[in-house]
C-alpha cells in the first residue's frame, strides 16, 4: 500500500537537533537569577564609574 | 467502530502536556518530543523539501509551543495544534529563505540521512512527494502520516473539506501510479 511506503519513508529520516539553532531553551528557574545577576552587574557597570568620577571631581575641587 | 487506545492516550497526553507546559512545566516538552517529533518533521519537510531546515523548523516548533502554549485550548486536538504551528513555521521559513533553492536540494537523497535498507524505497517516495503540488503533498503528509482528519485538514490548510478530499485521493491515486 502507498500509504504504508510514505509512513516509511518518513519513519526512516534521521532527525538532527540543528546546530544552526542558536536558541536555548532556559528553564524558569534558572533565567529568573540568571537575569537579575545580569542586571546587577550592568548596573554596577554604569553606577561605580559615575561616583569613582564624582568623588574624583570633588577632590579636584577640594586641592 | 474499532477504537485505537494508542491514539487515545496519545492525544490525552499530549492535550495534559500542553496545559501544564501552558503553566509553566516546561519539561512536559519532552512528552510532545515523544509523540510528534516525527509528526512535526514530516509536516515541516512536506512544506520546505529540504532536510536541514526541517531540522530547523522542529527546533523553533519547540520553542514557540512554549511560547503559546496559553493559547492552546484544553480538550481539543493538541495535535492538531501542533501541527498547524509546525506548518506555519515551516511556511514562514520558505518565505524567508536566503538562498536559492537548487534542483540538487530537491532530486538527491542525503545518504547520511537514512539507513542502507531503506535509501532504495526512500528514493522513490521522496521522488514521487516531491513531483505532488506544494497543497497535495502537505494534504497527504497531515493525512497519511500525522492521521488528521479531512475537515482538521481543512482548517489548517485553509480549503473546504471536500477540496481536501479530492485532493487527496487524486494525489493518491498519482503517488500510487509512481510507487506500485
């Protein structure tokens, strides 16, 4: 029966998980910290700069 | 009326594995992996002929039954679903696609794909799929192998039922000229 040789045939493929998918399927639990580490981190990046800066200032300003 | 069981359970686990997937339980994933894997393939292959990308197209199947699984009705066909999802990926990749499509992509039969007992026949189906109509060989796929019923097929294809059954039975009758 044909139907029975299109069953096979798509039966027979060997199915790859793609290495072309760049994509990651994060558990909940694990993104959630993940993300506000991150966070954390971005913002620590932009505010310790900013008072090392001031804090430069003022003692430029103190001399 | 003879009841498949199999199919029963199946679609009982997979419509249990999207609500809870739908909750946030994303390792019921692993219950739609088991049941239609193949399935989602098959469909993904029936658009786009092309191995790789069918590849592709389950990944993103995947991903995106977690990202909609919500929208899934609890007590209607998870497979069905499904399957609607893979083939509007696969459509979406075809659409999308940055290369040409060559003739090679379509006649040839990647020999890493399929076990040696199986290439000679595999070569032949593919042939035959592959000289149906893009709507007649996704009407046979969804019908022959992820046994949707004509009127599902009718939904997820957008056409009367009664179109899918002609089309179905002309595209049978043809593949059955080529392959017996």
């Amino acid at each position: 029966m044909v139907e029975n040789k299109i069953r096979f045939f798509y039966d027979s493929i060997k199915i790859v998980n793609s290495v072309s998918d760049k994509r990651v399927i994060i558990p909940m639990t694990v993104a959630i910290p993940v993300a506000a580490a991150l966070s954390l981190a971005v913002s620590a990046a932009v505010i310790i700069p900013t008072i090392v800066k001031k804090n430069a200032v003022k003692s430029v300003s103190k001399a | 009326m003879d009841i498949d069981l199999s199919k029963l359970f199946e679609a009982s686990e997979c419509d249990k594995a999207l609500v809870r997937i739908a909750a946030g339980n994303t390792d019921y994933l692993q219950v739609i992996q088991r049941y239609l894997q193949r399935t989602i393939y098959a469909v993904a292959y029936s658009v786009l002929r092309d191995f790789s990308l069918s590849d592709d197209a389950v990944q993103e199947t995947y991903v995106r039954i977690i990202e909609k699984a919500s929208m899934y009705t609890h007590g209607t066909s998870a497979k069905a679903w499904v399957v609607t999802m893979a083939r509007n990926i696969a459509l979406d990749m075809l659409k999308h696609r940055r290369y040409e499509y060559s003739d090679d992509d379509i006649g040839d039969l990647p020999q890493d794909r399929f076990d040696e007992n199986s290439i000679v026949l595999s070569m032949q189906v593919k042939s035959a799929l592959d000289s149906l109509d893009d709507d007649d060989r996704q009407i046979v796929t969804l019908k022959v192998y992820a046994g949707l019923k004509h009127s599902e097929i009718a939904s997820i294809i957008g056409i009367s039922t009664e179109a899918v059954k002609k089309k179905y039975q002309r595209a049978l009758a043809k593949l059955k000229a080529e392959l017996e």
